[in-house]
C-alpha cells in the first residue's frame, strides 16, 4: 500500500532531518582516542592484585603491604581507563559498497541497504 502525500512528507523531513544529524555525529571530532582493551585487562589483573595486597596487608596488620595494595589498586583503575593513542589522524569514511565494507557495524550495513533501496538497486 503506497504512502499518503502526508506520510511521503513526514517520511522525507524525517530523512532529512536524520542526515542532517549524522552528519554532525561524522564529522564530530573523536580526539583519535578510544579505551584499549590490552590497557583494560592489564589494569583488571593490576586491582585484582592490588586488592589483594590490601587484604593481605590488613589481616596481617602490615600497614605498608596494605598501602602498596592500594596503591597498585588505583594504578589499575587509571591504567584501565586511560585512552589509547591513536597512531595517526581519525579517517571518516565514506559510503562504499557492501561487499568492500564486510567489517562494517551493524549500523553501517543497514543504511547501505535503505540507500540501496531508495537507489531502486
């Protein structure tokens, strides 16, 4: 069933709108900086030993051990929420075909096929 002219209206300024916002979201500078996941897990291993320490340090009522533990504790938390580098600038890309964009999200695959659609393709 084909849409009304009002619905047709509403769709398109919709459409319109949404690109209109995607391209604000494109074109948004990231920084090039993205948590890492190596720098997630080292700083995971790094509490859990850290809190450990701390545990061992308060049962034992060493005081040292226990601010060491929590030392190391915090190194971890910053280690595991601290960005990456990015080794060069963010690159924006541009729409390609499906076949050239098999590691593409989700996202990016379903507004290759509604443009395809809207191509009549």
């Amino acid at each position: 069933m084909p849409l009304s002219e009002q619905e047709q209206r509403l769709l398109d300024e919709m459409e319109r709108h949404l690109m209109r916002n995607d391209a604000d979201v494109v074109s948004a500078p990231r920084g090039g900086r993205s948590l890492s996941y190596r720098n997630i897990v080292y700083g995971t291993i790094l509490v859990l030993l850290g809190l450990g320490g701390l545990i061992v340090g308060v049962s034992l009522q060493m005081i040292a051990v226990g601010v060491i533990g929590f030392v190391v504790m915090l190194g971890g938390v910053i280690l595991a929420v601290t960005p990456s580098r990015s080794t060069g600038p963010v690159r924006v890309e541009t729409a390609a075909p499906t076949a050239a964009r098999q590691g593409a999200s989700f996202m990016d695959r379903m507004n290759d096929r509604w443009d395809k659609r809207q191509e009549g393709r």
